[in-house]
C-alpha cells in the first residue's frame, strides 16, 4: 500500500496548467504558420504587381491605368507591412506562451520529484518495520 500524496490535488491543477499551456501554444504555432502562408501569399501577389506594371510600362500604359496599378500596390504594400507587425506581436506572444509552459512543467516536475521523494521514505520506512517486525518474530521463535 502506498501512502496518499497529500499534494496531489496541487499536481493535478499543476498537469492541468501545463495542458492548458500546451494547447494554447500549439493553437499560437497554428496561428504563425497560417499567418506566415498568408503574408507569403500576400508578397507574391505585390512581386506579381510589380512584374506587371512593369510589362505595362514598356509596352506603354495610359495615367490612369498607372494610377490604378500605384493604388493597387500601395495597398499591398500596407497590407504586408501589417501581416509583419501582426507576425512579430504574435511571435513575441508565443516567446511568452513557451515561458510559461517551461514554468509549468518545471511547478509540476517538482511537485512530482516531492511525491517520488514521499513514496521511496514511505517504502524505506515499511521495510524497516516488516524489518523489526521479523526479527521480532525470530527472537520469539528462538526462545521457544
């Protein structure tokens, strides 16, 4: 019989933190992978811009057209800058989300080094009373 970890209600929470904060970087590791897709997509389409305007301008391209193209590009141009400042304030989330996973597994470790600690004294201390236990036996026995 093993002694009841008193503890155990504190690991319990502890592996339900390091769960939590598990799935909740793996859910911002989603959100960087989707993102980087749509910020590779979205320089793509701004090098396919300009590759465009450029055909154009040698074959020759009215004002207004140019403008249009200029317009186009400039929105790109936002819209990239956006998705990098979203991906540097996202990565910067997952630094912080990786720490406290790191802090959760290591409140949990401890908690389960101190019950690994309590049940090998709680074994020494068995082994020591089914020690004493048998000799008293023996000395009983030779006595008779």
């Amino acid at each position: 019989m093993t002694p009841k970890f008193k503890l155990q209600p504190v690991l319990d929470y502890r592996q339900i933190l390091e769960d939590q904060a598990k799935q909740d970087l793996a859910r911002s590791l989603q959100q960087e992978a989707d993102l980087l897709t749509r910020l590779t997509q979205e320089e793509q389409d701004l090098s396919e811009l300009y590759r465009d305007l450029e055909e154009h301008q040698r074959d020759g391209i009215r004002c207004e057209y140019l403008l249009l193209f200029q317009n186009r590009i400039s929105h790109k141009v936002e819209t990239v800058a956006r998705l990098v400042e979203d991906l540097e304030r996202l990565r910067r989330q997952i630094d912080q989300k990786r720490l406290r996973l790191t802090e959760a597994g290591r409140d949990k470790k401890l908690l389960e080094k101190l019950k690994e600690k309590k049940r090998l004294e709680f074994e020494q201390e068995s082994k020591r009373r089914d020690g004493i236990v048998l000799d008293e036996i023996a000395v009983q026995f030779h006595r008779r």
